[in-house]
C-alpha cells in the first residue's frame, strides 16, 4: 500500500486530488496535512472522513517538528506539495504570508523527505516529492506564443515569485542531492469546492446575490483553464510515471478573457435556474463594474501541454463548456457550503473586492 502525504488537502484543488485519487485506488493510504486557513475547509472532505484509507493533521507545513514526526510515524512514498498561499491580490498586501508558507514551508518538507528518503547516501526506491506551482511563475504573453517548460522564469507579482523560488529550491534539491522530484505548473482550475475569492466562484456568488461583478481593467486579460479533475488526472500520472527531475506543464486549452468568463456565467445561471427563482430575476450583465486594474496584473497566459501529452498520454478531457456547466450546477446544488463559507469572517475581503455584502 503506497502512502501519500498530501499538503494542503482541504483546499480547492488539494481535496479534489484527495477525491480523485480515493475514488480511484483501493491500495493506497492518504495522510491529508493542512493548516485550515481561510481557504481549507475540512468540508470539502466531509464524505471521506471516515475512510480507513485517508487521515487528517491539523498542522502548518513550516513545522518543523510536526513535519518530521509525520514522516518518523508513516512510511511515506509519495510528497503531493498543494499547500501554499494562493491569492495574487492577497500577496500585494501582504506578501510575508506568502514568503513563509510558499518558500520556508516547501523546504521543510523537502528536508523531512530528504531526512527520511535517503539511507548512506542512496534514495530508498518509489519515493516521489511533488511539488504543484503554477503557470504565473513564467510571468506574462504576448498576443502569441505558448509557456513550455524551458520558458524563462518571469515572476511578476509576490505570490508568482515566492513559487517561483519554491520550484527553484525543489529543482536544487535534485541538481544537489539527486532527490526524486517533479514539478507541476498549470493553468487556472475551476470546479468544485473552490473558494469564493477566485474569479469563477467570485462571480457565481454575486449573481446570485445580486451584486456587483467587479473586473479588473478592461476585462481582457487571458487565461487558460483547466477543470479540476483533468488537473488530478495529471498530477497522478506525474506521480507515477512522469521522468525524475523532470518539470511537466499541464493546461486546458482553453483561453478565454476574464469578461467572456463573467458573462459565460451569467448566461448559465440564468439557463439553469427556473423562471421563478428569484435569484434569476437579478442575475445580468447589468451587475458588471469595471475597476481599477491589479497591480502587475499579467496579460495573457496559455499553457503548451505537449510534454505531458507526449510522455505520459494525459489530456484534457473535459472541455469549457462541460466544465462550467458542471461547476455552476455544484454550487447551486450545494448554496449552503457556499453561505457557510462566505458569512460573517470573510466580510472585508468581500468590502475590498468591491463586494457590499449584507451580514447574516
């Protein structure tokens, strides 16, 4: 039986890679290691809490002590590194946050692995260290072109940079020590479970709230995204098969500006609520207000997926307009995590968003 511990499992993309895998394996036992920030929510986990094959930690990833001793208890074969401060807008204010959990928390797990992996100077066999970054540490496109994995590192914003030196400091541990590791970079996921401060979230709720749909700019920055699942797909044939040492790029296919984002989900909402619902009698693209622009906020990403397919058969299987049918049906299916999540504790983030949501 494989042994994953898995950082920052309560999170977006961390419990839809805890689901997947469960659903998908009967042999393997995950150890879910997470700090339950405002992100992490042990709801997002609640129907496998009680499966033999999954445990959770409440614990930071820069604990020293804590993270040593996971590894002294479990025999732990496989690192899937999702733990990390995410959120652009929150590392221009503070960017502190970022530069510890991002950087000082991967190298303590790399440390702990290292400390347990390596007997007289050799790696014990099938252990893996993963660390999941981002497509943001490449910076930023042009109208043309395509981020692969030998792209120049170009970060522009404190979040960008502090993953940037986390890869960095995973890579080093590879040149340095031959450690066995893969690095990740994708685009922007979208599914279920995603905290509301993301765009796709961010914006089904204040439709459905009736308020305002603040965009940064002109609304034309592109990304590239990618439905969770095909996100988790990848990750595990990293895991798995992907080459040691090597960096694997995973993205959609599918560009899109953040306005034709917003009015996706307005036209979907509206086809999937029912002519009496209240909510769709607010709903329209009369709740768009444009806002002052991020602050190095980056044009235009897009992901060259190539290697990944080559190497290790993946692609995406689900398309944009699959995927954001799925993903606006979660969330009205499931409007009481959505309330829960967005009471009371989140209000100023909400105010600063431009968001002048009632209390209760």
């Amino acid at each position: 039986m494989k042994t994953y511990l898995v950082t920052g499992g309560a999170g977006f993309i961390g419990s839809n890679f805890i689901h997947y895998m469960i659903e998908k394996y009967e042999d393997i036992f995950i150890i879910n290691l997470d700090k339950l920030t405002y992100a992490g929510n042990l709801n997002n986990l609640r129907d496998i809490e009680v499966c033999k094959n999954y445990t959770f930690i409440k614990g930071d990833i820069t604990d020293v002590e804590l993270v040593r001793s996971i590894f002294d208890k479990y025999s732990i074969d496989y690192v899937i590194n999702f733990a990390a401060e995410s959120h652009v807008d929150r590392s221009i204010d503070n960017p502190m946050e970022f530069i510890k959990t991002n950087i000082e928390g991967t190298f303590v797990l790399l440390e702990a692995a290292k400390r347990s992996w390596m007997k007289e100077d050799q790696w014990e066999e099938g252990k893996k260290f993963i660390q999941v970054s981002t497509d943001e540490v490449y910076g930023s496109l042009g109208e043309t072109g395509y981020f692969s994995e030998i792209t120049p590192l170009d970060p522009r914003s404190p979040y960008s940079a502090s993953k940037t030196s986390a890869d960095l400091l995973v890579k080093s541990y590879f040149e340095t020590y031959q450690m066995p590791v893969n690095i990740t970079r994708c685009s922007n996921n979208y599914g279920p479970y995603q905290f509301p401060e993301k765009l796709i979230p961010l914006m089904i709720n204040n439709c459905l709230c009736e308020k305002d749909l603040p965009i940064y700019g002109d609304g034309k920055n592109i990304r590239d995204w990618i439905y969770v699942e095909d996100h988790s797909r990848a990750i595990d044939l990293v895991a798995n098969k992907g080459k040691i040492g090597q960096v694997y790029n995973i993205g959609g296919g599918n560009e899109k500006t953040n306005i034709d984002i917003v009015k996706t989900i307005i036209s979907t909402l509206k086809s999937l609520l029912k002519d009496d619902d209240i909510r769709k009698k607010g709903i329209s693209e009369n709740q768009i207000k444009y806002v002052k622009d991020r602050k190095g906020h980056d044009r235009r990403y897009a992901i060259d997926s190539t290697k990944t397919r080559n190497e290790l058969g993946w692609h995406a299987r689900t398309s944009f307009n699959e995927g954001i049918m799925n993903t606006v049906k979660w969330y009205l299916d499931n409007s009481k995590w959505l309330e829960e999540i967005t009471c009371g504790a989140y209000e100023e983030y909400y105010k600063r968003m431009y968001i002048d949501r009632e209390r209760g």
